[in-house]
C-alpha cells in the first residue's frame, strides 16, 4: 500500500503594493486589491484573493473598469452564491466579473466601450490559483529564479512568443500598448487559468504593464532580491521608475510566503 501523506504548510502572507499614476498621465486608471481573510475559518476555506487591473489604453471610463474588475471579483469570490470547490469559485467569480464589465460598458452611456484588464491570484492550503485577461503580469521569485506565469494578451507579447522580437524590443515597440484581449469587449471572454504548488520562500510579483516602460524584468527580480530594498518597500519601485520618466500608471504588488 502507498501511503502518501499531503503536508499542509505553516506559512504566513505578507503584501506590499503601490499603484500611481506617474509624471505624465493626467489620471491613474491602474487598481488592485486584496483580502486576507482574518476568519481563520474563511481563509482555510477560501484562502487569500490579490488582483491588479489596468484600463485599457485609455479608454473611455478605463479607471471606473479596473476599479469595479477588482472590487466586484473580490466581493463575488467571497460573498457570492458559489457552492463548488475553490478553484471553480474562482473561476465563476471572475466569468460574473468580465460580464459585468461588458453589462457596465454597454447600459451606462459614461462608461461606453471601457475595457481593462484583470490579473488574479489566489492561495490557498499548498497551492496558487491564477486566473487572467490582458497584459498585467504576475510573477514568481523562487529559487533564484524570476519567471513570468502569465501570458500577455498583446501584440507584442505574442511578436516575443514567435521569436520575431525580443523582450527589450517589445519595450519600444510601437504597437506595445495594443491589447488583444481585455475585459469589456464581449460578454463572454474565456480566462486564462493557472495552477501551482507554493513553498515557503515563494515570492509573487504583480504589475500592470506600466512598470516595465522603465525596468527590465532582471532589475525586477534584482530589486525583489535586495533584502535593503524590501525593507524600504515595494513602493521604491514606483520612486524609481518616476526618477527615469514616468511614463505610464504603474501597479506594483508583492506577496511573500513566509514561515
């Protein structure tokens, strides 16, 4: 007989996030959020909700879309009428949410044709949940490795995908802002969905597209590395993207998996 034991980790959560709409934009249409249930009973059964957002190349009422994306996931997530398992809560929460935002953009003339994009993690027990639409990103440090575990829903994501481009190219390019898929723009858009283990050390990166006008993902995985750097905050990355320009609005969030 194989008796294999599941070990549940001990493992706590920390976050720091920033969003800010930089030197050159005249609004901020990035957003995020996030719950940590207190209830411990909760956060056994449901676990822990981070999501960043981004209105889509400045559209029409994008800050009112990125602002109800998150609300309205974390608000389903946890308070909706959802029976079945963590991972199809998830799911069906985030498909209400991108059919709001369509409902929103088409019956509220103030907010026509407003689309954005929505990243999501959740964890839970051992595991991390993902769900995703558009070019915001969520990454994993671990092990001394930075990897991107989402996949941008643009143009030039899809040029570095081919091998037509590379990554800095993608940084200039002129179509880097054209977005293929976003929350909005039909009333039912399928979710890009992802699923790992967590161990104690993990640490998870999400941004709106914004940050990296100014930082490679080396410098990200450098920074996040930089022990000196955590203790002032995620936020120094906010200061020094400003320091080199700020072009963009910028959303910056990391959570760490401690023992």
């Amino acid at each position: 007989m194989n008796n294999t034991f599941k070990v549940k980790l001990n493992i706590d959560i920390k976050v720091q996030y920033r969003t800010d709409k930089g030197l050159v934009r005249s609004n901020n249409q990035d957003y995020c959020g996030y719950y940590i249930p207190e209830d411990r009973t909760i956060k056994e059964r449901l676990g822990s909700l981070f999501a960043v957002a981004d209105g889509v190349g400045s559209s029409r009422a994008g800050e009112v879309a990125s602002s109800e994306a998150v609300n309205v996931l974390l608000q389903e997530y946890y308070f909706g009428d959802y029976t079945k398992r963590c991972p199809e809560r998830f799911k069906e929460s985030y498909d209400f949410t991108s059919l709001h935002i369509y409902d929103l953009a088409e019956t509220n003339g103030s907010c026509n044709k407003m689309m954005c994009t929505l990243t999501s993690l959740l964890i839970k027990d051992n595991k991390f949940y993902i769900t995703h639409v558009g070019d915001s990103k969520c990454f994993l440090l671990r092990d001394g490795q930075f990897i991107q575990l989402t996949k941008d829903h643009s143009v030039v994501g899809r040029l570095v995908r081919m091998g037509f481009i590379t990554k800095e190219q993608a940084r200039t390019h002129p179509n880097k802002h054209v977005i293929l898929r976003s929350l909005g723009e039909r009333p039912i858009l399928p979710a890009d969905f992802y699923s790992g283990n967590i161990q104690a050390g993990d640490v998870f990166f999400m941004s709106t597209d914004g940050i990296f006008e100014h930082f490679t993902e080396e410098e990200i995985q450098e920074f996040l590395q930089n022990k000196r750097h955590l203790s002032e905050g995620i936020g120094k990355l906010i200061d020094m993207a400003n320091e080199r320009g700020g072009d963009d609005n910028m959303t910056v969030m990391s959570i760490d998996i401690v023992n």
